[in-house]
C-alpha cells in the first residue's frame, strides 16, 4: 500500500495546478501585447512574442506618456481617452496603440492580422480631424396641413437633444497620397467599462 503524500505536500501540488489552470484560462487580451515587428525583408510583422524570438526588431515607437496613461487608466473610460489614443496613434505612425483601443474581442488570430494590417494603413495616412458621429433625430412627422410658421421655423429641443446623444462611430479624417481627403468610419463600442473602436 503507497503512502499518502504529507498534507503540506498534497496541498502545495493542488495549488499549482489550480494556478495552472487559471493562467491558461486567462483572456487573451490579458497575456500579452501585440509587438510591432520588421522582419529581415523589410515586411511589417505583428506578433504576441518577442521580435527577437521571429528574427526580427521592434519598430513600435516608445511612448511614455500613452504608455503611463494606459497603465493608470487600464483602458479608455471616456469618450476623451479613446480620441486621444486614436489621435496619438495616428500622430506616431503606431498601429500598435491603435490595436491597444480596438475591439478584438473573439477575433480569430486570423482576423485579428488582418485588422492589424488595416490600422497599419491607417495610421500611415496624416491626420486632419477626428468627428464624433451621432445617430440622427427621428424626422418628426408634419402638422396637417403644414403652416409656414411650422414648416421654417426648426425645432431647437430636437437640435439639442440630437447633440447630447452618445456618438456611435468616429470618423477619421486624413489625408491620401493624392492630395485627396480619405474618411475611415471606426464604430465604437462600450465593454467591459471601457471604450473601444472596430471596422
């Protein structure tokens, strides 16, 4: 008959295991980052190891402040927050902090590079403005028959209640190769307590 294992012993192995499971049922956004690698050839690779491990070198732009922000915040709370990474991203060329405040949520790997070689576009293009989009106000139906003083004179309650409505998308404004403006619609989502974008 085998002895049992001294309860010291017994109870040391089971919390291991109980870490154990719980690192691997860890979400993924909680594991790692997404680095922003250049491979030998000059391609754009992102990845949740180490560049070195890939054979490549890191090209994310160091950013002390976003990087301070994001660590006291944890994520963008507000409406502010989330344009001012949206905007610092865009500025940096860093389509890795503008992967931080995207909505990735059960993403495949597979989906989830091929957002990343969209923002890599994006953030490649320069910034003019950011403009916070707001559903539009139910159109009110007309009096009948319709009087002039009714039908020129706009409702002002209507007007304020569609600005005070919680905006549903940011559309970025930024100019092209060309000359020409480009627009890139990024709805925006809430989740978790935070703020987040998504194509």
């Amino acid at each position: 008959m085998a002895a049992s294992p001294p309860p010291l012993l017994a109870l040391a192995a089971a919390t291991l295991a109980a870490l154990a499971a719980l690192a691997a049922c860890r979400p993924a956004h909680a594991q790692s980052q997404i680095n922003r690698c250049r491979g030998p050839d000059g391609v754009t690779v992102y990845t949740d190891k180490r560049c070195s491990d890939v054979g490549a070198v890191a090209t994310g732009r160091p950013d002390a402040e976003g990087a301070a922000r994001r660590g006291q915040r944890g994520c963008a709370r507000n409406l502010r927050d989330l344009v001012h990474e949206v905007t610092a991203a865009i500025d940096g060329r860093d389509a890795n902090r503008l992967g931080g405040v995207y909505h990735f949520a059960g993403m495949s790997h597979r989906g989830g590079y091929a957002v990343m070689d969209r923002l890599e576009l994006i953030v490649q293009r320069p910034l003019i403005d950011i403009i916070a989009l707001r559903p539009a106000a139910a159109t009110p139906a007309e009096p009948w028959p319709a009087t002039p003083t009714a039908a020129a004179a706009p409702d002002a309650t209507a007007t304020a209640a569609a600005a005070r409505r919680t905006p549903t998308a940011l559309r970025i404004e930024q100019a092209g190769q060309d000359g020409t403006r480009r627009r890139t619609v990024l709805s925006l989502r809430r989740h978790m307590g935070c703020w987040w974008v998504s194509l």
